[in-house]
C-alpha cells in the first residue's frame, strides 16, 4: 500500500551518486511555485547541531526538471534534480558505468553496520559490497522528499493548512514534557542549533550533543509535526486503507531511523482511564463543533476532526558508532567490529523537516481525494462548496 493514492512520489539516486530526482505527479495545473519554500525547506533539512561534514559540503538545491511553466504546475508531472556535490569526491567509486577497481574496493562495505540496511539488503540483493545497500538505504535520499514535499506544502498553503514542527527530546532530554500545541511550534527558531520546541532545554541538548561527538557515540530523539488549519472530513473511515492515521502514521515510519509515531496524545492516555483520554465535545462562540482538548491530535476513525493534527515521531540513535559495534566480516566470515562511514552524531532535527515533507504530502494527497480537480481553480472551488455543504449539514 502506499501511502499516496492521488499523488505518486518516485524518487531515484544513491548517497554518493551524481545526485538525486524525484517525480511527483498529480498536482493540479495551477499552483504557483515558490522557490523561496523549496530553498527554505532543503536549507533547514541540512541544518542541526550534530550532523557530520557532509552537510559542510553539500548546498542543497532542486532544479525543478519538468511539469513547471512560468512559475505555475502544469498538471504534468514535477521533475526535479538534484546535484551531489560529494559526487566530485566519488566518481572512481560510484561512476554509473565503470568505476574504479582500486578506488571502489578501498571503499567497500563488507562488515555490515548492526541498525542499518546493510547486511540485510545484501543478502535479499545477493551483493557483496554492501555499499550498493548503503548509497540506497542512506538518509541523503530524503532531501528528494524534502523537495516534494515543498510542493505539497504549496498547495496545502492554497488551502489554509500550514505545516511545522520542532525537536521534543533528545538523547532523553525533553521526555517528560507534555505534548506541545501549534502555538510552541510556531515559537520554534529555525536558526537556533537544534530547532528545539523547549528552547530552554537547548543548551543541555547541545553539551549532550557535544559529549556524544566526543565519545564516538550517536543520540535519537523525537520531533513533532503539527498541521494547523486542515478541516475536518480528509481522509475516511469507511476501509482500512482510507484511514488516514494509517496513511500518516506509514508516511512518517518510512523515514530512515524512524521507529515509533505517535498521534496526538497517545502514549500518556493509554495508561490512564477513558474518562481522562477523549476529548469532551461543545461549540465554540461562532457555533462550530470544538473540542475542550485534542488527545486525539486531530483524528477520529481516520477522519480529520478540525482539530490541529499532532504526530510525534521517535528517531532511534544514528547506527553508525565511530568505534563500530559487534559484527561479521563478510570475507571471513569471523567477528569483526562494524566498519565506519562518514556519519552525523545526531539527526533528529532535520527528520523534523523530512517528518513536514511526509506529512505534507499524505495531507495534499488527502485533499485532492477530498476535492479533485485538475486546475487549483477548481480545487479551490471544490473546497469552498464543501464548506458551503458542511456549514448547511444540520440547517434545516
Ligand atoms: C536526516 C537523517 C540523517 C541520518 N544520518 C545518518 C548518518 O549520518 N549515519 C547513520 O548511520 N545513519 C543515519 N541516519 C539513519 C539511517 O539512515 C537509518 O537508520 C538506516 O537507513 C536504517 O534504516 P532504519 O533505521 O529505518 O531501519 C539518518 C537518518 C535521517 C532521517
């Protein structure tokens, strides 16, 4: 199943290859792009205390390749390519035709990272250098996403529905702090080292940061991502599949490193009673539906509810140890200690950007199921009748 059913991301390239493509179809024809978000939202994906020296030389950029005219969608599909910059420091080992032999076996993969795809990619794939697993299974594949997931945003926006998030724990710090609401994301500072939504507790993320680096070890944490302004009734209850907790929640498991999702307020409220884990229902002072509180993050049998929708995502720590861990070598078949390759410390508040992409896109992807259309201006049209209907429902 995907998680996409109007919309469909491919994305291509390894880590160290001469870059990355993503095709994303099925945005209406219409939709202006701003280029400034998709620099934003690949800017802010590299950034974070903690990540390694491949981020000092990459500049992350999309050319946008295909489906674009004049700034505006043309309802074909978006194209975009983007340039490695590491590939001028690989070509003799990641060349697409002929690499070379000496080159590629000084860089060869073969005692396996526990945590990571290697081993078990190599042997579903049959290959012996794991790097043809590791140049795949890395998280460089993200910033595809991350630039797809700009153009979601940008029909979202259309809509209403802005996107953020923020780091909620890291290496533990953070963890007994109750789930954040919109507001203490939009209070989240871009610029500052970690993106973290309790800003106080920054400076002690950053010295853990630090004494990881220094003892060769790695930190996870996790990120919230909430989506504000999304009106009730995207997505359904009526078959598993439509379901878009599931949709979302696939999305965002889909990360690398990502090992656990939570919606709203879940894991507090499945140790308490039922009294004390719903969310009491009333009107607000324009007589809409509202809730007292959003346990639920904004979720119903699938549906959204109006509510804002709240997700937490859990990132385990980076599975490359400086040190290696307990592993196997492939060539003997003996123990040896797992190799190291070049690898961040901690990477939690760039999965926060990857965690809006994901999101932005299950959310477009729900609302072009919602509403359809082939230009924005119906889109939009479509929105504002649904609306229309919604606010009659119960006139009599
Ligand atoms: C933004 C980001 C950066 C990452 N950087 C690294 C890294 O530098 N080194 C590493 O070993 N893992 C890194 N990871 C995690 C691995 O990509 C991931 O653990 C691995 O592909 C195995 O996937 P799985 O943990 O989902 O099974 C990163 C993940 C993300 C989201």
């Amino acid at each position: 199943m995907s998680a996409l059913r109007r919309l469909s991301l491919v994305t291509a390239g390894e880590s160290h290859g001469p870059g990355l493509t993503a095709i994303l179809s099925g945005l209406p024809a219409g939709l202006r792009v701003d280029l400034d978000l998709l620099a934003r939202d690949l800017a802010r994906r590299q950034h974070g205390h903690g990540r390694g020296h491949r981020m000092k030389i990459e500049r992350d950029h999309a050319e946008i390749r295909g489906g674009v005219r004049d700034g505006e969608t043309l309802g074909s599909p978006v194209a975009l390519w983007i340039e490695n910059r590491d590939w001028a420091n690989w070509r003799g080992v990641m060349d697409p035709q002929a690499v070379d032999p000496e080159a590629a076996a000084r860089r060869r993969l073969h005692a396996p990272r526990p945590g990571h795809a290697d081993l078990a990619g190599g042997e579903k794939y049959l290959r012996t250098d794991l790097r043809d697993i590791l140049e795949r299974a890395s998280a460089r594949e993200t910033t595809a996403r991350v630039a797809a997931g700009a153009f979601a945003k940008m029909l979202l926006r259309a809509l209403g529905v802005e996107i953020r998030s923020g780091v909620r724990t890291l290496g533990g710090i953070g963890a007994g702090r109750p789930t954040p609401a919109w507001e203490q994301l939009l209070a989240v500072d871009d610029g500052s080292p970690l993106r973290a939504i309790h800003r106080d507790l920054e400076p002690e993320m950053v010295a853990l940061v630090d004494d990881a680096k220094a003892r060769g070890e790695t930190l996870g944490g996790a990120v919230t991502v909430i989506a504000h302004g999304v009106p009730a009734g995207w997505g359904s209850h009526v078959a598993w599949d439509t379901k878009l907790d599931g949709r979302l929640t696939a999305a965002l498991m889909s990360i690398p490193a990502i090992k656990a999702v939570e919606i709203g307020h879940a894991l507090e409220i499945v140790h308490g009673p039922g009294s004390a884990a719903h969310d009491a229902l009333g009107l607000d002072a324009g007589g809409r539906f509202a809730r007292a509180t959003n346990r639920a993050g904004g979720l119903e049998g699938g549906i959204t509810n109006g509510e804002d929708l709240v997700l937490t995502a859990y990132k385990k720590p980076i599975s490359t140890l400086r040190e290696g861990l307990p592993s196997i070598d492939l060539d003997t078949l003996g123990p040896a200690r797992s190799q190291y390759e070049r690898s961040d410390v901690t990477a939690v508040p760039a999965a926060g950007v990857i965690a809006e992409a994901m999101v932005a896109l299950v959310l477009a992807d729900a609302a072009l199921e919602k509403y359809g259309g082939d230009s924005l201006t119906e889109l939009l049209a479509h929105a504002a009748a649904s609306e229309r209907c919604r606010a009659t429902w119960l006139v009599r």
